[in-house]
C-alpha cells in the first residue's frame, strides 16, 4: 500500500495551497499492513476498517494538518460469466 504524500490540486480561487494527503494504517508500518480479503462469489475484494487519511497544506498562507479516520474502505469487483465460441472454417 503506497498513497503517501501525494498532491493536491486545489479548485482556482480557492485558499488552500500546498496540499497533500497520505492513506496510511491507524496503527503499525505501511509495509506490514494488509487488507481484508474476500474470496466468494458474492463478495470478490478486500477491505479495510483500520486506515486513515493523513495529510498537511496551507489555507490563505497558514500552515495546517489534517488527520481523519475511514471507518471502512472497500475494493469490490463483480464476478462475470464470459461465454467464448471459437469458429474453425477450413
């Protein structure tokens, strides 16, 4: 898992400036975390209940930072069925 610092771009106008967030675990090292994986038909991903958002910028020059839990974050794909007909001609 790797969103770390990335930048920002703030809508013109706006005050923000010199922003960036990260998705890091609540607990432990990055390279030690794992997601939840799901396996059946029904529910194919992985998810997680122990990430945050972390991140830092500017508002109108002032310096802040900012920290946020997810309470669940989910990947989920839907499983399909392909049907392939091959067609041999001489």
């Amino acid at each position: 898992m790797a969103i770390s610092e990335t930048p920002l771009t703030p809508q013109a106008g706006s005050p923000f400036s010199d922003l960036t967030v990260s998705l890091v675990p609540k607990s432990g090292k990055a390279k030690d975390f794992n997601f939840d994986l799901h396996l059946s038909k029904e529910d194919f991903g992985a998810s997680s209940n122990k990430l945050m958002f972390r991140g830092a910028g500017q508002i109108n020059g002032e310096k802040f930072k900012f920290d946020s839990l997810i309470s669940q974050f989910k990947l989920q794909y839907t499983l399909s069925t392909v049907n392939y007909k091959l067609d041999f001609q001489e």
